[in-house]
C-alpha cells in the first residue's frame, strides 16, 4: 500500500527520502530556493492541489501540502496536468523536457534551474523512492 | 511529447551556387578575417551578387565570440536592415550569426536571459543561413550559441528552438584547405557529438538514427580526410557527416564529456572538440559501469566484436583511442601539456563547472562531485575508469 500522491504525507515521505539521498544532497549543496508544485485535474480534487517545498543547500526545510495558496510567495511556481506530474514522478518526463514544451509550467526564474539541473534529477529520483498511489 | 527540428539542407559540390538563387534586398555576412583572406567570403559574394542582392560584410569574429562584439555586430545589422543573415565559418562565426541575429530581431534583450523555455521573436526582419566552414561543430543545425563576455568574465549559453538556422549550406568546396589539426578537433567534436547525443536521456528515434550514422561516416572518412586533406570524395562525406551529427545532437543533447570539455576549455583554453573527446573513453567507461548504456550498438554500427554491453563499450573506447592516435590527438590531461600542479589547482573549478553544466542532467548516469574529481584525476594519468 502506497502514499496517496500530493497528500500531504506523500510530502513528508519525499521529505523524509531526500534527507537519506547523499545524491541529492551532494547535487543540491548550492541550491537555496522554494517551491510550489502545482498539480491541475488532480483527480477527487475540486481545485488545484499546492505542494510546498523548501530546498536549501542540499536540505528539505519543509514540504507540507497548502490549504490556502496564498500561505506561501515561494520563488518558484511550477503547473502542470495531475498525467503530467505522473509521467515526472515514474520517470517517464524528464523535467527539464517537460519545460522546453511546456508540459510543466515554470514561474520564475528559468536560469537559476537551468543552473542546477543535476539537483532537479536527484530531486525526481527521490520522488521515485516514494511508494506511491495513483487516484484514478 | 518531443520535437525535431532541422534545417532545411542544401549539400554536395556546388551546394553554394543555391544562394544565386536567393530572393530578398540585402544580405549580411558575418564571419572572421582568416575566412576572408582564404577568399571563402568572397565565393559567398559572388553568389549574391549573380543573386542580385546588395551585401555587407562583417568580419570581426573572434575565435570566441564575445557578447560586446556581438552588441557591435548588432549595432551594424541595425543600420544596414538586410532580410538575409549569413554565417560563414567556424563554429564561433555560426554562433555569432545566431547571437547577432537574435540581438536585431529582439533590440536591447540580454542574451544572457534568453532560454529553452521562453518564446523569442524571430524571422520578423530576416532569416538566418548557416554555411560551415569546418566539419565538425554541427553549430549549422542546431539551437545554441555560446558567448563569453569579456568583461564579466563568463560564458553565456544561447539556447531557444527559434535559434535553428533556416538553411544550412554544406558545401564541400569551403573545407578542402582545412588544416589537419583543425580537422580533427573539429571531426572528433562531431564524433563526440553523436555518441553522446546517442547515449543522452533526451535521445529519441529520430536522433538516433542519425547519430549512428554520423558515428559511421566519421570512423570512415576522418581519418581519410586527415591524411589526405585533397581527399574530395571523403572531405564531402566528413562535411555531411558533422551536419548529420548535428541535427542529432541538435535534436537530443550532448552529455558528460561534454560538461567536462566545457570545464577544461574555459580553464586551459582547449579547442572544444579536442577537449571533449579527450574525456569521452573515460565518459563511457564510466557510463558503462553504471548499466543501461547503448554502446553496444554503435559497436555493432562499426562491426566491433560485441557480445553485451561491456564488451561493446570496452572496443568502442578502443577504436575511439585508435582514432585519436591517428590523429595526434592527446589521450590524457598530462599528454594536452598540463603539468601536475596545475591540475591540482583547477581541480575544484574543474569539478565545479562541470557539475553545473546543463549537459550533466542529460547524462545516462549522473556523477556526484567524488566521482568527477576522479573522472578528471583518472583522465589526467590516464587510468581505465574502475568505479
Ligand atoms: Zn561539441
């Protein structure tokens, strides 16, 4: 039995997988900045689901789903389709794909990402690790 | 969901005589002095003006295009307002055309910010033709350019689709005086190229196809070409080959040798190809050991004994070594003439940069920090990749 996906515990489970990756946090040592990941169409889900992040020098400060969007200005905004979120998570789209043809949708700034790219694969490595359930 | 994008090709002697047939009032050529003073500009000219079209000619390309040339450039392009751009050259001329024409179209935008993701106005003053005069970088069918602002200090990498030349001129003709070391450089950053670009996780059935190919053509021809530089019938095979290898990189990406090569270049001022594939045995030996690597079909591609993966690889590594030998190539840090300290100085910047290489994320097995500084160290004595 997995952890429904986007709930909030299936964000503390990545949490928890990215404070045991020495890759990611290698990867990441540098990286300073939060997010929201924004998933659309979620299924059983009447609006959009906000997963908040917050990655510092190889660290995950916090990971919680939000209630209310505006709780959080993270730096970064990043919106896709709940099959497009799938496709990242099971290693099927790369992000970094995903953003050339827009299938994921980032807000901010592109250049900073496009600095740390060996981060971003670490971080969906771990998201691998996550046992996790798909809502149909 | 994924794209292919190429440009459209005019190829084989007399692949030139196609710019007589250009429509338009006025084209601009940018490229360096050595293109001019080999008379290749003027073959250009002489075209355009059977075409009909007015010309300027820009020929302040540096070896590495600096982004205060390019602003420069920019400035001229403005003035003269032609609806054709020609880049003429080697890959830094190509790049400088892409750049230039980026900075005419977009007045005032900061190359720099320009990426992947966002969308850029092209094509509203001129289109862009790419004629190389190298075979090798495959800059003539693909989206990048690389800058280096002098006063800053850094690289800028260009990346966005619309950059992708509207044609690109592969006529044998302009690389029959290639010297031999810049003939292979340059054919080895092809070779380069394909195989990475064959191995990326952004490779798909369209890039391959012609990666594997340009992989065969370059085994055959670029040791030919090398040898023989009059060799007419291998220069115009070498030529397609680098543009084939191209629009496969173009349309897949390079990888770990690559983001090393970078590295090296910038610290200890490297021709690019003969960087990159100085690191490509050990890249592969490293991906190898990883699992999940395709070199076993590129060995088959060359008729190399493979019985699996690892035995693929590991004679894959050795005809790329053979190559390079052939062709005076250096096959470690040490034999490139850098002396122990040195090394051991550049080494954090080494591991540094190319750990934040975009071209890291693409590659089939990623390194942690601990295993680039062994990948340089190993490269640097020349020891066979154990980890
Ligand atoms: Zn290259």
């Amino acid at each position: 039995m997995g952890i429904k996906f986007a709930s909030d515990e299936w964000m503390k489970a990545l949490k928890e997988e990215l404070s045991k990756s020495d890759g990611y946090r290698d990867a990441a040592k540098t990286w300073e900045g939060d997010f929201y990941w924004v998933v659309t169409g979620m299924p059983g889900e009447a609006a959009n689901v906000h997963l908040y992040v917050d990655l510092w020098h190889g660290e995950c400060r916090d990971a919680f789903r939000a209630t209310d969007a505006a709780a959080k200005t993270p730096e970064f905004i990043i919106e896709a389709t709940y099959a497009v979120w799938r496709k990242v998570v099971d290693k099927k789209l790369d992000p970094l794909q995903g953003m050339v043809t827009r299938q994921l949708k980032l807000k901010g700034n592109m250049l900073k990402i496009m600095k740390a790219p060996k981060a971003a694969t670490e971080l969906v490595l771990c998201a691998t690790r996550v046992a996790t359930d798909w809502p149909a | 969901m994924w794209y292919f994008d190429s440009p459209h090709v005019i190829f084989g002697e007399e692949a030139l005589s196609y710019l007589a047939e250009l429509k338009g009032r006025r084209a601009f050529v940018i490229t360096d002095r050595t293109i001019v003073r080999l008379g290749l500009a003027q073959l250009v000219i002489d075209q355009l003006t059977a075409a009909g079209l007015a010309y300027t000619l820009f020929d302040e390309v540096e070896p590495e295009p600096s982004l205060q040339m390019i602003q420069h450039c920019a400035g001229i392009l403005e003035q003269h307002h032609p609806d054709w751009i020609i880049g003429l050259g080697g890959g830094s001329c190509l790049d400088a055309a892409k750049a230039a024409w980026l900075l005419y179209e977009n007045p005032g935008i900061d190359p720099a910010s320009v990426n992947p993701f966002d969308q850029y106005t092209l094509r509203d003053k001129a289109k862009l033709i790419a004629i190389p005069t190298t075979s090798g970088t495959g800059s003539e069918a693909t989206w990048y350019a690389v800058l280096t602002d002098t006063v800053e200090q850094r690289k800028i990498g260009i990346g966005t689709r619309g950059l992708l030349p509207d044609y690109a001129i592969i006529d044998p003709a302009l690389v029959m005086s290639l010297p031999p070391a810049t003939t292979a450089d340059t054919g080895l950053d092809a070779l380069t190229q394909s195989i990475e670009s064959y191995q990326s996780t952004w490779r798909n059935d369209f890039s391959d196809a012609l990666c594997l190919h340009a992989v065969r053509l370059i085994f055959t021809y670029l040791p030919r070409v090398y040898a023989a530089g009059t060799d007419r019938e291998a220069r115009e095979h070498m030529h397609n080959a680098a543009a084939i290898g191209g629009i496969g990189f173009g349309n897949s990406q390079a990888t770990l040798a690559h983001c090393m090569g970078h590295a090296l270049g910038v610290l200890f001022h490297i021709p690019h190809g003969r960087a990159v594939a100085l690191f490509l045995p050990y890249t592969i030996e490293f991906t190898v050991n990883g699992g999940g690597s395709r070199y076993a079909d590129i060995a088959q591609a060359l008729s190399l004994p493979t019985d699996n993966e690892a035995t693929g690889a590991a004679n894959l590594v050795a005809a790329i070594r053979d190559l390079e030998r052939q062709l005076r190539q250096p096959l470690t840090l040490r034999e490139l003439g850098i002396d122990r300290p040195a090394f051991e100085q550049a080494l954090p910047e080494l591991v540094a940069r190319a750990e934040t290489d975009t071209q890291i994320a693409t590659s089939l097995r990623v390194p942690d920090s601990g295993d680039l500084r062994r990948l340089f160290e190993y490269a640097f004595d020349g020891k066979g990749i154990d980890f």
